[in-house]
C-alpha cells in the first residue's frame, strides 16, 4: 500500500501518517512497534521522557522491517536542554533505540523560562551535519520560540510536532509554518478520542463508510498535516492505518473544520509549562 509523504526543507520525505509511542510503557513496545510496522506504519515515534526507547529499538528489529524503510522519530527532554547536554542525551537514545542514526531528532518542549532552546538547537544542528540526525525539528514551539531560532541560527526546523486535532486546529502557527516550509505534524491527533463522540464526526463516519477515528485522521491527511496516532489496540492499530483507500470532499473538510475551538488544547501551554 503506498502511503503518501511530505517533503521537509532538508530534501527528506516524512510518511504522514506514523505510529506514536506515548504512554506506552517500555515492556510492552516491542511488541506493539512491532504490530505496527507489521501492519504498514512507516514511522515510529518516540522520545526519551517515554522511557520506552529500548522497547521500540527492539520492535524495529522484532518487526523484521529493514530499518532504512522505517522513519525513526525521538526527542531531547527539558531537563537535557543545553549544547554539551544535548549531544550526551542524543547519544543515549541512539544507545537505547540500538541505531547509527535517527531520521528526525526534535527539541521536546521550548521551556523559554529556562532559555535553553537556542544552544539545544544549535547541537541539533550539528548532529544533523554529522548525519547522526539526518533531519531536525521541534516540538511544542510557539512563533516567537520559531523566530528566534531563524534569526539566530538562519536553520528552519523542518518539522514542529504539536497538539492538533479537529477541536484545536492551531491555524496561526500553520500559517508561520508555511511560510518558512516547516511541516506540522499533529500529536494526539484524535484529541484523546474527544473528537470521536461529536455528532458532525459520526455523520461523516457513516457517509464513508469509516470509522470515526479514520475519518479524523484522514482529516489531518487531507488538510497537508503529519498525523501519529497511538494505540496499544492490535485492531485498532490495524484501523488506524486503512485511511489510504478514500479521500475527504470539500464539504466534509469544511464541517470538520468549523470544530476549531481556540480554547480547545487540552495539553499544557508551550509558554507556560513547567516539568
């Protein structure tokens, strides 16, 4: 089945739809990255906080996947932030996920109270140059976290991975990301199943023929966004995947995104937040 991609300003190909790893704990990764890879997931992502990264370096190897087939995803966490600290904690992931590279290497969270981003990014920078990362990007990060790093370093993220679903559609930040050719990849992309009770949703769903947690995730598809949905479900991860097979109209993107609810992020605030 041949999944579509997205191009990142690095010249890489990001597959738009991947398999997130967040809260599953590191016992079970290998075998549900492996099932997910099994069942056609080209991407994987994980991070460091997950705690989880030996589990899905073992998957990989369980799933029989060649690796360069599979987009491996992870990220730095707050408490790594810095130059020196950045390049350590990238090597221990490499060390956990048992690779010589990673396809995407991000900045977690911005944590500007700590202003530590600006250095953290600079490493990036220079793990890409060695090609242990052949692509870098962030997560979390708000305009002005994305300026600076422009104007200080003239190096655009090529990904900025961010809450996005249906019920927060985060339009201003999408519209910078265009911009300066920064894709948007959405976690929790289904808005931790709130998004899968609404009305509209299921209309659609049943006009498809799909279920409702396809219909949202072909949304991200068909609005240009990179979508990481998670699950420890066998079916569900299957489900999840058979969204290549139809495409949204006109009329049902413009229900869907008629939900945006500024008010609607159910995770922390970049600005603000504090682990």
């Amino acid at each position: 089945m041949m999944q579509p991609t997205l191009s990142l300003n690095d010249g890489a190909q990001i597959p738009q739809l991947g398999f997130g790893t967040w809260q599953i704990p590191e016992e079970q990764a290998a075998t549900v990255v492996s099932a997910a890879l099994v069942a056609g997931y080209r991407m994987i992502d994980t991070a460091s906080i997950y705690g989880n990264e030996t589990g899905v370096g073992e998957g990989i190897v369980l799933s029989g996947v060649a690796r360069e087939k599979i987009f491996v995803t992870t990220k730095l966490w707050n408490s790594h932030q810095g130059y020196g600290e950045t390049l350590r904690a990238f090597n221990e992931s490499l060390r956990r996920l048992r690779l010589d590279y990673v396809d995407l290497y991000l900045i977690h969270w911005p944590m500007p109270q700590w202003d530590r981003y600006l250095e953290s990014w600079r490493a990036l920078i220079e793990l890409r140059k060695d090609g242990r990362a052949r692509s870098i990007g962030v997560s979390n990060f708000q305009i002005p976290h994305l300026r600076r790093l422009l104007d200080e370093t003239g190096v655009a993220p090529s990904v900025n991975q961010i809450e996005l679903h249906p019920y927060f559609q985060q339009r201003s930040l999408r519209v910078f990301h265009t911009l300066h050719e920064i894709v948007t990849e959405s976690w929790s992309p289904l808005g931790q199943g709130a998004v899968l009770r609404n009305e509209r949703v299921l209309r659609i769903a049943q006009k498809h023929k799909k279920t409702v947690a396809q219909i949202v995730l072909r949304w991200h598809l068909d609005s240009g966004l990179v979508a990481i949905p998670k699950s420890i479900n066998p079916e569900r991860i299957r489900n999840n995947f058979q969204i290549f097979d139809f495409q949204l109209d006109a009329e049902d993107i413009a229900l869907l995104n008629e939900l945006d609810n500024p008010k609607g992020r159910i995770g922390p605030d970049p600005d603000i937040a504090d682990f």
